[in-house]
C-alpha cells in the first residue's frame, strides 16, 4: 500500500495549488484582512478561532463524508503546528524558542460555520471535473491537479477538494491494483495531499525554502523532502516555514533563526 501510494505521489498526481509562485512576506500589507495569505496563520498563531464553511456538490457525499472531512481538516491543521513543536523539542532548542512554543503549542480552534458570511475560508468538496474546471487556468497549475487552494483580492481564500469516490476512481485509472486496497483513498487525501494543500492556506507555497543553502537539518544534512516538497510526510522543513512566516507576520524580523540550522536571528 505504501509503494502504491508513493508512486502514485511521484507519478502523474499535481498537488500545486498556489495560484502564483511564491507568497513573498510585505511587511507593509495589511494582515487583517481575510484575503491575505498570511491571515490564517496569523489568526491561528494568535490562538484566534479559524472559522470554515464548507460545502459539497453531490448531497450524498455530505450526507456521508462530512463529519469526516471536518475532522481531516482540523487534524490537518493540528499536524502543522504539532510538528514544528517536535521539531523544536527533538533539536533541543526550546529555551531559544520559549515565545514560538507558546504560539504552537495553543493555536486557535477550527470552527466549522453555517453561515458563508461567517467563515475565513470555503472549503468546496467538489467532483473530480468541477476540481479541474475551477483549478486550471493558473499558470502554476496542471492538468490532473487532486486540489488547489486560491486567493483572490476582496474574495475569501477557497481550497478546493475532491469527494472520495472522485479520488478512488482516479486512483483506479492511474494503477488497477488501487481498486483492491480498502480506504486507500482516504489514506492518499487525508495523510498526504489534504496536509499539503492546508500549508497552503498558511500562505506556505511548493519548495518555500528552495535555494537556501543555509538551511540543513539538526545533522547537518540538506532537507530534500517534506510536505510542501515531495509531499510524502512531515519533515523539519516543515517545522521552519511557519517559524519564520509567524515572525514575519508579527513585524519582527524576516530572517529568524531556523529551527533546523544555525544561522539568521536569535530568538528571545
């Protein structure tokens, strides 16, 4: 199941969903506002409530896979923040990061609304063809994208998702033996491609640390994986992006002392 689900990762599968090619930090710009990418993580990082509204095309994917969906979500968002306080435990630097440890360690609540004009974000559980209508025609997007999330000024940030038999029956037509695995879909939105398309709703985009030679893991080694990388799990890469957005959405300095390397600011 575990070489399936990678080779379907390393294969055809587009989980880019940023609708330009990086999410540079303004350090003038207004962070308040709903549609900025950084406003979620700062709302988060604040310990303020996030709050959803989601919606499916198809009633009986609601009816059957809402409350999980929910749950994924909110999960998703926990990983984010629980990762980069193992990563800050498990390179022994808490004393460093006293202040950023009490940010992760107590986010904001997800709260799921029924009303649209409550929410933060929309979360739109569509089918595979409506995921490709609304997707494409942005240039960092393919053909055969599983998800994206999109911003646009004056609207609030939407991520798209497809319904599980949407996934299931491209995983079948990418490889057969994906008809004979139980869940297996679930297993490939939920742990992988949800995780990743969240950090995106962070304001994280793809590679957010790509060409920075500085940046090595707690042994010294260059990261070349990670959620917004190969998007095949959690690494300390993953713990350093939102470190350094959080520092930089609260106006202090854009180039903070990574958790996984030695160089940039010292935290106090």
């Amino acid at each position: 199941m575990l070489f399936l689900l990678a080779g379907l990762l390393a294969g055809s599968v587009s989980v880019q969903a940023a609708p330009w090619g990086a999410f540079p930090f303004d350090p003038q710009e207004t962070l308040v506002q709903k549609d900025r990418p950084y406003y979620i993580l700062s709302q988060l990082s604040d310990g303020k409530p996030l709050y959803i509204y989601m919606e499916f095309s198809e009633p009986e994917q609601d009816e059957m896979y809402r409350s999980l969906y929910q749950k994924e979500i909110a999960k998703s968002y926990q990983r984010w923040f629980k990762n980069a306080s193992y990563y800050i435990k498990q390179n022994k630097r808490s004393k460093e990061f006293v202040r950023m440890l009490a940010r992760l360690n107590k986010p904001g609540k997800i709260i799921f609304v029924t009303n649209e004009q409550e929410a933060d974000l929309l979360v739109k559980v569509i089918s595979w063809n409506e995921v490709q209508e609304n997707c494409h025609g942005h240039e960092t997007l393919q053909q055969g994208t599983m998800a994206c999330v999109l911003f646009e000024k004056g609207k609030l940030p939407i991520l798209y998702a497809p319904t599980l038999a949407a996934i299931k029956d491209f995983m079948i037509s990418t490889d057969s033996r994906a008809a004979d695995i139980k869940n297996v879909e679930q297993r490939m939105f939920f742990e992988f491609i949800l995780p990743h398309e969240i950090g995106h709703t962070l304001g994280l985009d793809d590679q957010y640390d790509e060409g920075r030679k500085s940046h090595r893991m707690y042994r010294s080694t260059h990261i070349r994986k990670g959620m917004m990388r190969d998007v095949k799990g959690f690494t300390c890469d993953d713990a350093d992006g939102p470190n350094e957005t959080i520092y930089c959405i609260n106006q202090q300095e854009e180039t903070c002392q990574k958790i996984c390397g030695s160089h940039g600011c010292t935290v106090q």
